[in-house]
C-alpha cells in the first residue's frame, strides 16, 4: 500500500545511509583552503571541520556504519583521522575526480549490495547548517518522500536573489504533508538565473535553491541512472560488484577511469521522472567565498569579522582571517578581505571575493602551484 | 681676513666633523620600524640601512674619526655593529631623549674640546638622499658659509605644497657664490604652514624645507647656545669636560637628565643671530610614511610598488612591504598599503598612512606595546 500524503514522515522502516562527497577545493576561500586542505577539512566556523560538522548533524539519522565519505586519495587519511568513527570501508576513494555522478552513483551501487530496500542521502561535506533540527526535520519528510519512490531534493527557501545558484520549481502537488514539513512534486530544475529572472523567483515563492541535498530508495535512483546514464550505471555496479573482494582495486582502477564525468543534478535530476522537493529553512550556507564566510561570523558594531587578533581606526563591513593568530591592525578600510596564512597573505576587495579563483589560476600559471 | 662671497667654496682649511643625530622610531613605518628597531637601522631603500648610508654619504668630508653617532641604550650595540668603522667612542649614547637640542649640543661640546676650530654638520640619521653628489656640493657650500661664521642649514628646494615640513625663508642676500651652489643670508625659520599658506611658498621660491641639515663652526654654534640656551650650555660644556675621563659616566647620568629637553630648530636656528640657508636639490626624502616610502619604491604599470613577491589582479597604485618574502596576493584594491612582518600585519588606506601612529598608539593603549 503506498501511504497517503498525509501520513506522517516520522515512521521509516527501510534502514537510512547517508553519503557525503568530499569533494572541491573552495578555491574561493584561498589562501585558507589549498588543494591539499580543501574547504571541508577546515575548521571554518566551529572548532571541527565542515566535514566533520556534517557527519555531526547525519548521526541522528545514520549510524558511523551506514555513512559513506566519498573523497580523492589525497584526502583519504585527513578524512579518516577527522571521523575516528567511520569504519574504514566507508571511506571510498576516487582514484580521480568525475564528480558527484560517479561519486553517488559508487556509493548508491555499494550501498545497494549491503542493502536492497535502503534509502540514502546525500549532503555536500563542506556546507553550513546553523538550525540542524530544521535540517533534520526536511531530511525526515524527504526520506517519507523517498519511500513512495520519488527522488527528493532539499531544496533551500531563497533568501536574496542569487544569481549563483541553480533553483528547483516545486508544484502545488504535495506528496508528504507532515508536521515537520511537506515534499512537493518538483515541476523542474532551472540552471543559474540573471538578476532578473532570480528576482522573480524570489517574488514567487515557488522556486528553492538546489544545494544538491538528495534523498531517495537506492533502488529507485539506480533505477533512473540505468536509463539515464547506461554507461555510467554499468560501470558503478561492475565496480560495486567487486567491492571488498581481492579484486576491489584492480577493477576500480580498471572501470573508474573509462566512466563519463557528470553530476547528478544534471545526470539524473534534471531528467529523471519522479522528483519531489521539500522546502526548508535552516540557516544554510555553501560558506563559498570571503565575503559569505564573514557573514557567518560574528561582528563588531563596524561591520568587522575577525578570526584572530585585529585592532582597527575608522575600518568597516571588513572580513579578516588570521590563521596564526597574528595581529592584524587595519586603517580606513571599507569592504576588505585580509586573509593571513603562513606562507600566503590575501587583500581584496569584499565586492570581487568570488573572483579569488583568478588570483589562484594566476599562481597555478606563474609557477607558483606549492601555493594553491 | 674675511672670504668675500665669491670665494670658491673647495677650500676649506678646518677639519670638518659629522654628526648624526640617530633618535625617533619611525612609527609611521610601523609594523616594519619598532621602538627596538627604529627606521634608521632599517634597510628601507638599499641594502644597507638608513643610518648606514648616511654615514656613506659623510664619509668623503669626514672620516670615521670625525664622525660621532648620538643615539639611545636600546640601538647603540646595533649602530656598533652597522657602523664598524666607527671609533667606540664616537657613539655617543644618551641616557634618555630629549630632543635634538641636547644631543647637539653634547656632540658640538665634545668636538670643540677635540679641534676648537672645527666645522661640524648634524644630518639626521634616517633620511634618503637619491643624488649624493648634490648633497655634498651643498654641504660644502655651506662650509665655506659657515667658515664666515654662519650657522648655516641646507634647505630643499619644495616639489609640492607640504604642510607636513617647517619652512626656511631665504633673503636676497649671497653670502656664499661658487660654482657649487648659493648660501644666502636667511630670513628666518616659519612653523608648517596651512595649505594656502604652502601654496604661496612654492610659488614664491624663496621658501625651502627645513630638513634639519646644519652646518657651522662649533664655536659659533656654542656661542650662541651660551646666548640663547645657557643652562643647557653649561650642562652640555661640563659633560664634555668630563668626557673621555673615569668620571665620564657619572658626570652624564647626574647631568644630562637636568637638562631642559629641546629641538636644535628651536632652542636656537629660529632666534640665532647670523643664519644662512644654502638652497639645494638632491631628491632628499625622510621616507616618512608608507606612501613616502611606497613613491621610492621601483612601481609596476599600474603603480604598485612592491618589495617581495606579489600577485595582483585589478589593484592599482599600491605599496606591499612582504619582510619575510612571503606572498602577497591582492585582488580588486586600490590605494592601499600592505605591510607584512612576522607579528603583526597592517593593511590601510595609503591616504591615511600618516596616521599609522593613532594604530601604535590605540596597541599601546591595549597592553600590546610589545609590538611597537
């Protein structure tokens, strides 16, 4: 029997997984995140890591033994040594980075062979939740969702008219309606808007932003990424198939590299047939540059976050970073980033934090790649 | 017989001493110049320090022997140490600063004890001069005017309406003439002008900055100290007699302290009797602040004038000092400074850079005057 969508979100029996991809450098927060220390093995906001922070808020709902990290083999060991209690299986390493396709689809096959009735998560490693109860509430109504055979997405109630981020439409169709929220039929995936077209999604009070937040029955995703992505399907269910046999790395080695690139967003969600989303608000954030990152901390009566020592004379709206605690003494400025790192020291402008990559690209080209 | 104005100004007979008055810390230079470290140790301009090629430039009219350094207990093992050529007992180390008065003061008394006929020039210690040649021809013009018994300053021909500088009104009046330059008969000493005010001096063009830069027979200079400042006369004349002898140390400790603090611009050039200014052009410079050193710093197209290694993109008319060659990376900033040492950062407004002091003096106010 299919439950109503007025049955309550509280009552999954189906054994819950979660994935993160670990993934992306947050080239945007250089010089704080480096190739080899990327964005979620920082310890941004809390004293533990996004990664961690993110395995933190999973646990209610999936314990160590059914959460995956799936991370490149540079990072395979900080991730180990950051969540002591993830049993190391559950550490999948890329041997190269296709993106969240192959990520989830590894995981959704490995996942499928433990367990055939299971439905599964997916929540980037490097994000900021400030209201997790919010977080796990929408999860709870998704996993509901997910149940019936829809492939959820969480997606974030606009808050501003971003232009950075893609969007989800939802329909009126509720297909949970519970307590802690409701899962709607999703009319579609929209790719990043102009300042236009986000300024009427804003207004309309229909579209969420996509924080790749997936939820679903492993089964019905597999199911999707057969007729979507064959190739892709075939490929992670052969490598899954080898999964902890002596044959685990030499197939992995063999099939992962001749798999096509792609995400899941436009893999799988873009064109899949049943997709709901669940509407919510818990105080998200990709923490994806300077300018967002000091919005999320703390700040004096001038507008100043600091991390680390500053003294300041007539200086505002600034974002500064001192990783070793240095001081860092400010004179009229307005709308800086300073970022103090042992061997690379930023100052830009708040306006162009996003444009940090370029500065990075620039090292890359002089040389200088010890330094990104 | 008295030389008549025409006279050569190469054909001095006395010895001629040089002194340099080696106090103030520079604190507009801060974070690089500290109280520990003031700017003239530092090597700002050259690879050698400030204090360094100033003596550099005195070493063709005065050798060693006759050059006496006056400085602070914190900076003489450091001015021994840069100055090795330099007799121990040429630095003359104050017991506290009072002033250029004082100081002086001690060093005409000690010299006129050594050679009553000497001429002796005070040059501060931490001062850029780009073309030394022409510093020389002055300081020799200005012998030969002080050999007529002048007290005698070297003054800069103004480039810009400065409000930051003290003034020098020259007369009509040669007293001086070789193909070297002009000494004239001075009008007088004026305090640092409004901006109107300096606007009519370079237009004028018998206004020059008063750089401290003197000249004159010690027993002129004496003399008039007697007249104008008799209590720090006697003070200074019974340190001296005491110089060089067992009661050296006793007599400066219980003397100098009694002694009325004062500048040499002050206590005697604006009120002595017989002042002549010897107008000169020699891309003199007293690399007072961030934007003053940043203009002698070599600059890029787009006028970032950089020591160590950096990066920018979309940054214009900039200063970065990186001590420690770390990398500076600036993105979108305009008009900035960026000074970079191993315990404090400053990042300001170039604009602002003479108020680098209000950020040392809020550090001291903090119980961080470790840093300054």
């Amino acid at each position: 029997m299919m439950p109503s969508p007025n049955d309550s979100a509280s009552t999954s029996l189906r054994p819950f997984w979660a994935v993160i991809p670990a993934g992306g450098a947050g080239t945007r927060l250089w010089p704080l995140s480096r190739k080899a220390r990327p964005k979620f093995l920082l310890p941004l906001l809390d004293q533990r890591s996004l990664l961690q922070v993110t395995a933190d808020r999973l646990q209610e709902l999936a314990a160590p033994e059914r959460t995956l990290v799936v991370c490149g083999g540079a990072h395979a060991a900080a991730v180990a040594r950051q969540l002591p209690a993830l049993p190391d299986e559950n550490i999948l390493v890329e041997p190269c980075p296709l993106g969240s396709g192959p990520a989830i689809g590894l995981a959704a096959a490995i996942i499928a062979r433990h367990d055939p009735e299971a439905v599964m998560g997916s929540f980037a490693a490097d994000h900021d939740v400030r209201d997790p109860a919010a977080f796990l509430a929408a999860v709870r109504v998704a996993i509901a969702a997910a149940e019936q055979g829809w492939l959820v997405t969480i997606g974030l109630t606009p808050s501003r008219p971003e232009t950075g981020y893609g969007y989800i439409e939802r329909t009126d169709e509720e297909v949970v309606l519970s307590a802690e929220g409701t899962a709607f039929r999703a009319a579609g995936f929209v790719e990043k808007p102009d300042r236009e077209r986000a300024e009427a999604y804003l207004a309309s009070g229909r579209f969420l932003w996509n924080a790749s937040m997936f939820v679903w029955r492993t089964a019905s995703f597999l199911a999707e990424l057969a007729r979507l992505q064959p190739e892709l399907h075939v490929g992670v269910t052969r490598i899954a198939a080898a999964w902890g046999t002596p044959e685990q790395e030499t197939v992995l080695a063999e099939v992962w590299p001749t798999l096509p690139p792609s995400t899941v967003d436009v893999g799988v969600m873009e064109r899949a047939e049943r997709i709901a989303v669940v509407p919510a608000e818990m105080g998200w954030s990709d923490v994806g540059d300077w300018h967002g990152l000091g919005a999320l901390l703390e700040s004096d009566q001038h507008g100043n976050a600091a991390h680390g020592p500053i003294i300041q004379v007539d200086t505002t709206d600034s974002v500064v970073w001192s990783d070793a605690g240095r001081l860092v003494a400010l004179l009229g400025m307005n709308n800086a980033v300073v970022v103090d790192t042992p061997d690379a020291l930023l100052v830009a402008d708040r306006s162009r934090a996003q444009e940090v990559r370029a500065l990075v690209d620039l090292l890359a080209g002089a040389g200088r790649g010890d330094l990104t």
